[in-house]
C-alpha cells in the first residue's frame, strides 16, 4: 500500500528541478535532515521527528535517485516512500550516530565539485547535534560541507498545482471553522476553552493536524499574537483573535480571525477596518513580478494614515508551504520577486495605542494571469461578533 | 495576569540547579535555542517555533537571573514568564538575525572561566543557522562555546514533583481515552479515522496538545510503529497499535496500545501476552540504583524467550519530560543510573515473524522508597478488542 499524498511525477520533478538547480550551484549533493525537506522529497508523513534521539538525513545526489540514510526504526516506513535506496544504522548510538555511515555514503558519490550543500542557511535549522556535524565536516576532508538553503528555498518556494491544492484545502477547512466560532463561543469563556473548541472543530472537519494556534484578546485590542490562549476570560468590549497553522498532509494554511466581543469601541472598528482594507490592498497587489518590498510598502500606506505606532512582527506576511512560515518576508528589506506558484501570507498588523494591536491575515497563491489565488475564505468587513 | 504552569519557586530552583552545575562544569553561562529548553526556564506556552523564521535565544549565567534575547515579536509574551531581562531585535533580519547582538550580550557576562554552552551535543539541535553560530563562535574570539548538553541533560533528567504531575495528568487523560477506542472504533475504519477520533477525545478529555500519533495494523502484529495512520482498512485478524505523545503544561506523555480485531491468532496472542509480561518485569525492576542497561537485560530475558527476531527500536524505553523522548535509552549501550524524579518509559517490542511486530508501552517515575510509581492506567493483560 502506498502513502504517498501525490502521484510518483509530483516528487520526480522535486528531484529533477533539485538536480538543475544544484548543477547551477555546482553542488554535488544536497543533504536534508529537517522533517520538511524529508517530507518534500519522499512523502513520508510521520510525528516521529518529535524525538530529536535519532537524526535522519535525506541524499539527493546531483544525479541518480535518492538515498534515505536513517536509523533503523525508520527503514520500513521510508520504504513506503518515494526513494531510491536506504542505508540503515542502529540508533541510539550517541558514540556515533550516523556519523560514520553518512562519511562512507556520501564519499562514494560521484565527485566533480567537491561541494555537498547542508541546512545551513536562512531559515534552516539543522536536525542533528552540531557537534556531529562537525566531526562529519572534518572527516569528509576535502569535500566542502556548505549552506544549500538557497537551493533548498529556489525548489520549495514555487509550489506545484497540487502543492497549492493542499494549502487550499487546509484553508477551506479552517475558514469554516472560523466562522462556526461565533455559534458557541462567548464572554466568560476563556482563551484557551475557545482554542480548544476550534481546535477540535478544525481536526473532525478533515485537517490533519493543527500544529499552531495562538490566541490572544483584550480591550479593543491584544498586546502580543504569539502565545497560546491562556485562562483570560473573554469580557465586553474585548477584541479575541485566533491565529492557526493547521495542515492537510503536511501542508500548511497558516491565518488568523478577529473577533469582537459584545460592543468594541468605535477606535477599534476603525483600526479593524483599516488592517482590513490593508489586507485588501495587500490582494491586489501581489501580481508575479512584485517586489515583496514594494507590496510592503503599498500596504503599510493604509496603517501609517490609520495611526499604527509599530508592528513588532517586523514584516506583513511570509511565505507559506510545508512551514508555518518560509521566505520570502513581505518587508522592506526582502527584494525577492513574487512569481506564480509562491503561496504567501497577507498579514498587515498595528498597534494603534500601547498594548493594543489588531492584525489580519490571509493566504493566496500567486498566479500566471496576474490575480492573486485567494486561499482563505476571506475575512468579513466587519468583525465576526460574539455575544 | 500571569501564565505561569507553576509556582516561581520551581523556576528559581531550576536555574540555581543549573547554575551549581555550570560551576561544576566551568561554564559561564548556558545558551539555549530549543523550545523545551526555552520553556523549562521560561514557562512560555507558545507555538511559535513551528516558524523557523527567527531564532530565539535564553541565557542562563552562571550569577544572576536569566537574559532572554528574542526577536522583537517575542518580547511582550517573554515578558510575562519568568526571565529577568530582555534584549530585543528587529526581526526577521536574515543578514544579521541576532548575531551581533548575542555577541555584546555575551560578551558583557562576567568571563571567569572563558567557556559557554551550547545544545550541540546528545538529543539536542540548535535552532538557528549554523553558519549563524559559527558566526557567533569567531565574534567571541577567545570565549569557548562548548557543548552544554550534559549540563541540560542533568538537570532535565530529574524531574519535580510537579512536573511528575503534569506528566501523570497527561498520561491519565491518554489512559481514559485510549480505554474508549473500542467504543467508537471496529472492522472496516481506516487506521486514519480512528487517530482522528482519538485525537479528537484527548484534546476534549483536556490535553493541551498531540502532536505524536502514530498508528499501525496488519494481521496478528504490524511492520512499523512511526508513521501516521494511513487508509488502511481494519480486517478480521488485525492488531491496531496507536502510540500517542500528548502534552499537559508542555510535558509529555508517551505510549502506546493494543487492540485485537475480531479474531486474532493464538501466536500473536501468546506474543501480546510475552510483551506485556516482559512490561511487567521492567515496571518492577526499574527502581533507583538500577543501571538502564541491567533493566534492559531484565527485560529482554523473556522477550528472547518468546521467539524475538529483532527490535529495530533499538532501545526498550527512554526518557520522558518537555520532550517526547530525553535520554537515557534504555539499551545495553546505556550506563546511565536510574534516579528517584527520572521519568521513562517501559517500552518492550518483538519482531516474531517477517513484518509482524508488537509493542507494549508505558510511563513511569522512579521514586526514593523502590517501587515505580507508574504514571499511565497499566493496559489490561489481554488486548481490547474491537468488533
């Protein structure tokens, strides 16, 4: 039985376009060690990277199929996956935990640039202890170990049809379940108990999983967006917001949705409407051939006449895909250039007095006819509101 | 309103424990980049780090209060878990993403012995680019950043009484939960279908969050235990494995079990039984003084016995706490001493034909007066069944 989320093609062409682009590059190898990446290339879709005891690394040689060099406990499950070969250890061995074995496997690849590119880079996070990476990089002696983040974000940033469609149907989900909020939350719950009901609406309506949700509320504005909702009770006059990163094999939709409890002050519709109407011009200017820098600014235009004091997040969206967040920053210093297939995040936010933030968020994808794909169900004008 | 998970008591002994143990080690401070190290000495309850977009950084010195230095989109929610002090920068900025500014912070800190740890060792992975700490390895000229992992670990390893208790409540709600399945779950579901209800009724059941499930089936026993649930179908013969890692306050607990579908054959019922047994024998024989490696031994007696092919696990248990897997492994490479506040888990599995492997699983802490006190409701000795 296969697992696999999309026909063999979908994953052929990953390595295909990985392999132009490494040659480009003049890598040799790529290896992947962080659940993304394996998951890009293989289709694996396992929790087990919860337990940092064993790494596991994923070889897409400049040419040939890939070779998956895992721990033992992962060989049949990756053999369900798309990939060329396994090479297995016995792990736990702290002593020596892949070291030796990725040495042997990546010495016997072909040789012409002498260059193997590693998650070094932006965004990136190695999935192994540094220590082992630096006995890998003095015992592989000559052969440079670099940063192929930029490879890795070239292939992953444009996201296939089928790609997008996952993102969509993670959206779609969630989108009705924001709107099913208002019909059993309300003031005296907490943040927390309104997560929760979300969160279970989410999973029963068919995401997989719901890795982020973050919740926040107070007076006609939050002070922060990043925690989770704690034992605050909602009360009149309070703006509740609900952010979620939840998946549809592996893909995320990564939004937020505002809500207002009983009767918000008339400051606050104002504010809300201006993130709103940012949000909108945030829409309509994403075209292919967009700077990222430039949709930045025409979409901070609408929140500095609206009074915005600052935005700590330091950026109004992001790219969006198998992360929560990817490159490119919708910000003034990313100067990359918005092509179709890119899914990002349109997520303008301000603080209008201290303490006191409003932020909207929506998901679209980047076309070839020069209008944004509109994931999300898009938010209402007017604030959802709760009794 | 504090979000706090315990009193500031416990935090204030974590760090004066893990400042004896730096002196010990010669460190001048600890630096952390994990989510579970963050919120050990922090409290923070955030999801946050699904987004690899911005590095955030704990320093514990080896005087004195903790100093987080976190992107400017942290600081509100920072500041109200227990830290002492808060740096900020502009975030995200790939060119220079806290770099400089963990160089002044750490270079202000008294240097007595000229030497910092880092999670670059054993079940540990930094999370930030590594060429953006050896970045910050050259600004700090003659100052050592050494692996601080032993120091972690240490401290990690043994658990509070109330940490003990996040771990039980979390068990108690997966023990009830798992108890339903056969209410709800029969022949012809998808092993996806039944994660999802189960998952459904952890989160309703009052745990925080899931983020481990996996599930696996096939006739008489099943070939793997890391992947997710697929859309194969429960047959007549099968046995379903779910294992779950599910989290209170942050701490997780982690196991698995058993059901029979319809009729099961008498050899997977005699192996069922030669697992549990050989769980029985580890439960019992876990007490404080005991080397792991002597506990595996115990256990692998009667699973040997059984007919055991092979266990690709590796191991028969590890540690458990803010990770869904710590060390120690319990294997026969393992040393480690059991400790009156070790939380682990019993985790015997036997492979006894091609692809047909069972696996039993369940928590306990080590306690001062010699008798485990097991944190999950033990599984029944004959599998449940589903019709």
């Amino acid at each position: 039985m296969t697992t696999l989320p999309f026909p063999r093609s979908e994953f052929e062409d990953r390595i295909a376009r990985a392999q132009a682009s490494m040659r480009g590059r003049e890598l040799d190898a790529l290896v992947l060690t962080a659940p993304s990446n394996f998951r890009y290339f293989t289709g694996l879709d396992s929790q087990f990277w919860e337990s940092p005891a064993r790494p596991w690394f994923l070889i897409v040689p400049a040419d040939g199929g890939t070779i998956a060099v895992v721990p033992e406990i992962a060989e049949v499950a990756v053999k369900k996956c798309f990939v060329s070969s396994i090479r297995t250890w016995p792990s736990p061995r702290p002593e020596d935990e892949g070291v030796t074995l990725m040495t042997s496997v990546l010495g016997a690849l072909p040789h012409r640039f002498g260059r193997i590119g590693f998650e070094l880079g932006r965004e990136s996070a190695l999935r192994m202890p540094v220590v082992d990476f630096l006995r890998l990089r003095d015992l592989m002696g000559t052969t440079e170990l670099v940063d192929g983040s930029p490879c890795i974000w070239e292939l992953r940033n444009i996201k296939s049809t089928l790609e997008i469609e996952k993102i969509r149907q993670a959206a779609r989900i969630v989108s009705h379940c924001f709107e099913r909020v208002p019909t059993y939350a309300n003031s005296g719950m907490t943040e927390a108990q309104i997560s929760r009901a979300l969160t279970i609406d989410i999973l029963r309506s068919g995401a997989h999983t719901v890795p982020y949700v973050a919740c926040a509320s107070g007076e006609g504005g939050y002070d922060q967006i990043i925690a989770r909702g704690t034992q605050r009770e909602l009360r009149d006059g309070d703006v509740l917001i609900i952010d979620v990163g939840a998946t549809v094999d592996g893909y995320f939709c990564d939004f937020d949705r505002n809500y207002a409890v009983g009767k918000v002050s008339d400051e606050a519709l104002r504010v809300h409407d201006a993130v709103w109407h940012a949000t909108q011009v945030g829409i309509e200017t994403a075209r292919a051939g967009t700077r990222v820098r430039d949709l930045w600014r025409a979409m901070m235009g609408g929140l500095e006449a609206a009074g915005m004091r600052g935005n700590n997040a330091g950026r109004l969206g992001h790219g969006l895909g198998l992360q929560v967040t990817e490159p490119p920053s919708n910000s003034a210093a990313d100067d990359a250039v918005l092509e179709p297939g890119m899914v990002i995040t349109i997520e303008p936010g301000m603080e209008y007095q201290e303490g006191k933030l409003i932020v909207h968020e929506e998901n679209i994808a980047i076309t070839e006819d020069g209008f944004a794909d509109v994931l999300t169900i898009r938010a209402p004008r007017e604030m959802w509101r709760l009794s």
